[in-house]
C-alpha cells in the first residue's frame, strides 16, 4: 500500500532574549527615523528659533535694563518700564513692586515671542534663587539683615567696589558705619539720586534733600541703587573682620581703607594730587 508522503515539519524559530530585545529596539528606531522624516516633511512647518542673548551687567540700573530690553524686544522705548505695573513681579513686600536691584545681572535668552513681563519676572526670580543659595541666606540672618536689606548694601557695594577683592572690604566700612551710627556717606548714593554717574561729587552736592543722600541721612537708602552680582551679595552679609571706616581710590587699582579720619585725609590729599596732575578737578574727601 503506497505510503503517503508528506512534508517534513518545520521546527519553529524561536528568539532568544538577546534577539527579540534587538528585534524591539530597531522597530523603535525605525519608527522614531520614520516620525523624524516625517515632522520634517510636513508642510508649513518652520525650525525652531534660536533664542538671542541679552546680557545684564552687574551694576545696571533698573532704567538701564528697561531700555537695553526695549532694544532687543524691538519695542518702543518706555515699553518694559510700563509693564512692571501689569507683571505681578515675585519681589518681597519691602520693594513696593520697585524692582530696582531685583534684576539679577545674566545673560538670558530671547526670542520673538518674549514678553517684557516674562523676561523681568525672570530676573527676579533669578534674583530671588541667589538670595536664597545658603551662603547668602545664612549669612544675612547672621547680620540680622532681611534679603531686601541685604540686596541694598550689596547694590552700594557693587557700586563702590572697582575689584571683586574690594568688595569685602567696603562691606566692613558699611557694616562697621552702620554699627556706630555714622551716615554711610557714598558717593554712588548720591549719583543714584542725581541720576549720574562720576567721582566728582561736590560739597553742594552733599547738601540736597534727597531719600538718597547718605551724608546728610543715616542707615540704608531707602532701596537698592543697581543689580547686584552674587559677589556683591556675597560680601555683603560675611565681611571680614577689620576696623576700617573710611576708604577711597587714590588710583586705578589702589584702593586705599582707614580706620581714622586723620588716615584718610592723607590718602585724599594723594587722590587730589592724582587728579591735579592729570589735569581735572579735585574732588572732596569721603567715606567711600
């Protein structure tokens, strides 16, 4: 009887781990190549923009920063200085929704569709960050200072301060000023409140009425004059010991600290005898 033939049966092929993970990942690949071809292919599609950047220099006043964001939001002039009313700024209840000193010097990035209201309330939250790092947090609770207080002094000393080595120092003088009841008598309080910048401060000058004349007023000027860097909050709330009252820059890059009057008016004395050499007016004696 004639046997009938059949097909030998074929075993099935069975992966192994190793395979079948090899299998899913390349479905994987392939599927992600095949979308990625297929979003650049769709049609009206643009690439994404490259954001710009905007830097802040550390000691721009806030009217500084309004206008260089007018300029690179293309805006018209005034614009960002009107949207602080309207940008619910997280500044601390002390500022008055004043964000003088709360534009934390960055480079931060922009693009066409940046709003000045979302740029400033990334400065200050930025501002906000550095204030909260444990060194500066600790250390203005050791000096009994609130971060508002502490984002002023720090403004004077960015201010004041020509080296970042500086800085520690002109934090003692006002620390130390502040401690014996003296006004804090600086210049950059002054240039603040007369809307200028220079070295040439003179008597009159010490004389006007203003929240911001640290000769005639003691204590802290009602807010911040600049952005302060972190360098400068840093300084601020753990200066180093020292009895200094006095300070003033004889010279590019000679920056000399007293702790008399009587010191101090000899290195004045040099400082004028720089500037009359070099063909300028003299200017007064000061504490910083």
């Amino acid at each position: 009887m004639p046997r009938e033939y059949r097909l030998p049966s074929q075993r099935r092929t069975r992966l192994t781990r190793r395979g079948r993970l090899a299998l899913l990942f390349a479905a994987i690949a392939a599927a992600a190549a095949a979308a990625a071809v297929m979003v650049t292919l769709l049609p009206g599609e643009e690439a994404p923009e490259t954001p710009r950047r905007l830097l802040i220099p550390e000691g721009w006043r806030a009217p500084q920063v309004y206008a260089a964001i007018d300029r690179e939001l293309k805006l018209p002039p005034g614009s960002t200085k009107a949207a602080v009313a309207t940008a619910a700024l997280p500044l601390p209840a002390e500022a008055k929704g004043n964000p003088e000193g709360f534009l934390f010097p960055a480079t931060y990035p922009v693009t066409s569709k940046t709003t000045p209201g979302e740029l400033l309330t990334y400065m200050v939250r930025t501002a906000n960050g550095k204030l909260a790092t444990p060194a500066v947090a600790n250390g203005g609770r050791t000096q009994g200072m609130t971060p508002y207080q502490t984002v002023t002094l720090a403004s004077i000393i960015e201010a004041e301060a020509d080296t970042r080595a500086e800085m520690s120092k002109v934090a003692r003088v006002v620390h130390n000023r502040l401690a014996k009841s003296m006004p804090l008598q600086m210049d950059s309080t002054l240039n603040y409140a007369l809307n200028r910048s220079t070295v040439d401060v003179t008597l009159g000058d010490t004389r006007i009425d203003h929240p911001f004349n640290t000769y005639e007023r003691q204590g802290l000027p009602p807010t911040p004059i600049d952005s302060p860097g972190l360098a400068a909050m840093a300084a601020a709330v753990a200066p180093p010991p020292g009895d200094w009252l006095f300070f003033v820059t004889v010279k590019p890059g000679d920056t000399r600290f007293s702790a008399t009057y009587e010191e101090h008016k000899k290195h004045v004395a040099e400082f004028n005898r720089n500037r009359a050499a070099a063909g300028r007016a003299q200017a007064g004696p000061r504490a910083g």
